[in-house]
C-alpha cells in the first residue's frame, strides 16, 4: 500500500497505474532504440551496458523471443537514472529537428558560395567578410578566386568544396543559434 503523509496528504509513491504508464514509456523507448540504424545510434548518448542489451534484441528474429527479449531490455533501461532516459528521449525528439537545422545549414552554405562565385562576387565576399570578422580572409578569397579558374578551365571542383567546408565552418562558428547567419542579399 502507498500511504499517505499525515500532514500534507500527499501519496508517498506513485500509484500503480502510474508506475506501470511509466513502465510502458521506457518499453516504447526501447523499441524505439531498436529500430535505430546503427549511425543514428551512434548518435545517441546510450550508455555502453544498453548497447549490448539493444544489439542482442536486434539478433533476434522470433516474434515471442524478440518481444521478451524487449522486455529485458527494457528492465535493462529502468535500472538507469531517469537523467539518462531523459537525455534519450530529448535527442531522440531533437532528431527529426536537428536534421531539418543541419539542411538548411547546408542550403545556406551552397547559397553563399554561389553567390560569392556569381557576378557580384567581389561585393558578396565584401559584404560576408563585414558579417563574419573572424573569417580568414586570406583564405577566403584564394579559395574564391582559385574556384571561379577551376569552373573555367572546367577543373575538377576541389576548390568549390573547400569553399563550401569553409562557409559552412563559418556559418557554424559565426552565429551561436545557427538561424541568424549571414541573411545578406543574395539575389
């Protein structure tokens, strides 16, 4: 039985339908971490004692078996300090955003160096250089100017994606929430 603390009248436990929702929580989140490829895992801050466990529950291809085998997995999971689970089920959450993040990032970076290549490249690399006072400036403008003789003497492209790491860097670095970078005119 749960008691009750005679002053305040509060429950000193959680009921059992709450136990058991939480219980059912951590089992979805295992299953969640099975279905995972082994990159987005990688990704995951799982502790080295799960991946065992969540590598073991993949091996298995019985339905029955699989499904005890989560159950395991999942007592596995209940054993860890709820900091842990959180952190799982926050970049878990995050990951659908954070890939949305990381290509418009890439967008903005491809977007920036074709502007830099275009007609108004010398005010772009100008106007990108007043935005971003920690580029290297030098570098910058050897890889502009380097990229615009391989796309004309039709050069493999080594400079073109130099840039791009380059601006993609910078853009990482330059804004500390990554949406406000660089809005200059690219038209």
């Amino acid at each position: 039985m749960r008691g009750r603390d005679e002053d305040t009248g509060e429950f000193f436990s959680p009921s059992r339908s709450a136990q058991r929702r939480a219980a059912l929580d951590v089992l979805e989140l295992g299953a969640q971490l099975v279905a995972l490829s082994e990159a987005q895992l990688a990704l995951l801050p799982v502790p080295e004692g799960l991946l065992a466990h969540i590598e073991d529950t993949r091996k298995i291809p019985s339905h029955g078996a699989r499904k005890r085998q989560l159950a395991f997995l999942a007592k596995q999971m209940r054993k860890l300090d709820s900091a842990v689970l959180d952190a799982l089920r926050d970049a878990m959450r995050k990951d659908g955003e954070t890939a949305r993040r990381e290509v418009a990032a890439m967008h903005r970076a491809e977007a920036l160096r074709d502007h830099l290549l275009g007609d108004a490249g010398d005010d772009a690399l100008t106007a990108l250089l007043a935005e971003f006072p920690q580029a290297n400036r030098q570098k910058l403008r050897q890889l502009v100017r380097n990229a615009r003789e391989e796309k004309a003497k039709h050069k493999p492209p080594r400079a073109f994606r130099e840039l791009y790491r380059e601006l993609r860097e910078l853009l990482a670095n330059g804004s500390e929430d990554g949406d406000d970078a660089f809005n200059g005119d690219m038209a």
